[in-house]
C-alpha cells in the first residue's frame, strides 16, 4: 500500500498547520446528496496538467486528484447502496493515457480505500486490473452521502508511491454520524484492541496497538497483505491520509504474531484523526476503528543568530527546505 510509510521511521515531514477543508461530514441535519464524482480533490486546485505549482510538495497525502502528471479519474458516477456494484476507476499517467504496470506494494499493486467524509463507512478494499488499465470491484456502501476514495499505489515507472483522492457520492439522504470520541479500546467481532502512544506532530509517534479476545491475547495473528496488521490515519475535515505499515515483518525471525503490533506515524498537523487497524485472525479480516487527537506541535531550538563566521542564509539553502507527503 503506497504513499506508504517506512518503516520504524516515517518521515512525513510537513512543519506547517494546513487548514482543513469544511467536509460534507460536518454538515447539520440531513442532507440530500445526488452530485456525481467531484474531482476537485485538490482543495478546489485542479489544474488541468495535473500539478498545482508549488503545492504537491506541501499537502499531505490523498487531498489531490492528479500529482505530478497523473490523475484518479473515476469512471462510474456514484457508489451504490446495499446491493455491490461494479465501481470502476482508472489511473491516467504524464502521458494521458491509462497506467498499466505497477510495482506491488503488500502483495497488491494499489489498494483502494473508501470512507464517507464523516469518517464513517470504512472499506480497504483491492480491484482488479483489466488490460486497458481500468482498475474494477464490486463495491457498495451502507448509507447515502459524500465518500473519498483514495488510491494508494506505485507507477512502475515511478520510485516512490503516489496517493490521490476523489469525491464520489452515494444518492439519497445523508445524516451524518458524529466522530466517536477519542478512546484507547476499540471492539469489533468479539475482539478488543488498545491503543497505547499518542499523536506528535512533527515527531515520528509510536503506536503499539494490542489485540486480545473474550480477554485473552490474541498471539496467533495472520499474515495479511505481507504484515500483521496495517494502519490507516485520516485528518478530520480534510481527510489527509497516512498509511502506515508495521515495525517488523512475519517470518523475520524477531516480529511475534501478536498480541502487540507496532507503527511508527508522524501526523502533519495538530488535530482530530480517525485510525483504522486491519487485522486477520481465525481467516477473517477486521477493522478497529480510533479517534485519537495529535496535540500541539513539538517545539523546535531556536534558529542560531548569524554572525560574521556564519553569514544569513538564503531561502531555501543550506537548510531542509524541502517536504515530503
């Protein structure tokens, strides 16, 4: 799973506090949706070459729909209700047309990631790949309203992964569901799992999430997608997106298979994140959900006073100038 994180020292490295876009999520009542795919994924900076001058650079994952010449262009309108559907998208590269080789990232070649913009309605979810590059899964959502789909994936012709975000709606009446409150224990199918370590942001955090059932550890967890869990971070307001993997790796001689599963995460900005942890035991995949809260900024030593021996630099030398997302 690409914009993937390294592991045991993800390095994000954003400095500034963006501001987060006002989500359909936050809406006050019901709210009837019938848009299509709106692809102004970008904070409404769509260029039409693909790439916002000077921003790529300084936006955290998943909040544009192209980057560096290539593009999500969702080929089916809206997401359906209850019963799948084919949900069909591809990915254009610099040269317009459809990308059809990539490098596997955990076993797949993109995963696919939908959440409604109240953080609600979680899916990580992996399509099939047709020869004309069209990416396709049967895919239904439980409720109407605004979802962000994310594709998280590495061009072959890329070294690094790319992760880009559209807006896709599911039809009808949208309520939506307030953030659950920041909480340390989650459940989900009889499992329980505790979340230890906070959010810093600016420095790489780490979270040792622990899964237990009926009150007992759980130490026999399945390798899923190459690792023993994976763990998805979202921004709330603007959905920027993290995508960590564990510290560690099945079958490396020092990782155990549970209860404890590490990460290292370093969130762009102070505020409200939604976590998702995927997990597999007993060959049933599940997801446990957070809502963890990154504090203020950590503090940074003072820039030194130049002097005659060590002349002002300029802007952008000398210095890490330079951001990552």
């Amino acid at each position: 799973m690409r914009t993937t994180v390294k592991v045991g020292g993800f390095a994000l490295g954003l400095a500034a506090v963006f501001t987060a876009a006002l989500g359909l999520g936050h809406a006050v009542g019901p709210t009837r949706v019938t848009t299509a795919a709106h692809t102004a994924g970008n904070g409404g900076h769509d260029n039409s070459n693909g790439h916002t001058p000077g921003a790529s650079a300084h936006l955290p994952a998943g909040l544009q729909v192209a980057q560096d010449g290539y593009r999500l262009t969702p080929l089916t309108a809206t997401l359906a209700i209850g019963e799948p559907q084919p949900f069909r998208f591809q990915i254009t590269g610099p040269d317009g047309t459809p990308v059809t080789r990539y490098t596997s990232s955990h076993d797949k070649d993109l995963h696919l990631i939908v959440v409604r913009r109240d953080l609600s309605g979680f899916q990580h979810v992996h399509p099939t790949l047709g020869p004309d590059g069209t990416w396709s899964i049967p895919l239904a959502v439980s409720a109407a309203g605004q979802y962000r789909a994310f594709a998280d994936f590495q061009p072959a012709a890329r070294p690094d992964g790319l992760t880009l975000g559209v807006d896709v709606a599911a039809p009808g009446d949208y309520r939506p569901a307030a953030l659950p409150a920041p909480a340390a224990t989650a459940t989900v199918d009889g499992y329980t799992v505790t979340l230890d370590g906070a959010l810093v942001p600016g420095n790489s955090s780490k979270l040792t999430l622990s899964v237990s059932k009926d009150g007992a550890p759980v130490t026999d967890l399945q390798p899923y997608l190459g690792a023993y869990g994976h763990l998805v971070a979202l921004r709330d307001g603007d959905l920027a997106y993290l995508h960590v993997h564990p510290d560690g790796a099945p079958g490396d001689g020092r990782t155990p298979a549970g209860p404890q599963i590490s990460f290292y995460a370093e969130v762009p900005s102070a505020g409200t994140y939604r976590l998702y942890l995927d997990f597999q035991h007993a060959g049933k995949v599940r997801t446990a959900a957070f809502t963890a809260t990154a504090g203020t900024s950590a503090p940074q030593p003072p820039a030194p006073s130049p002097t005659a021996a060590s002349p002002q630099l300029s802007p952008g030398h000398g210095a890490d100038g330079h951001t990552h997302g």
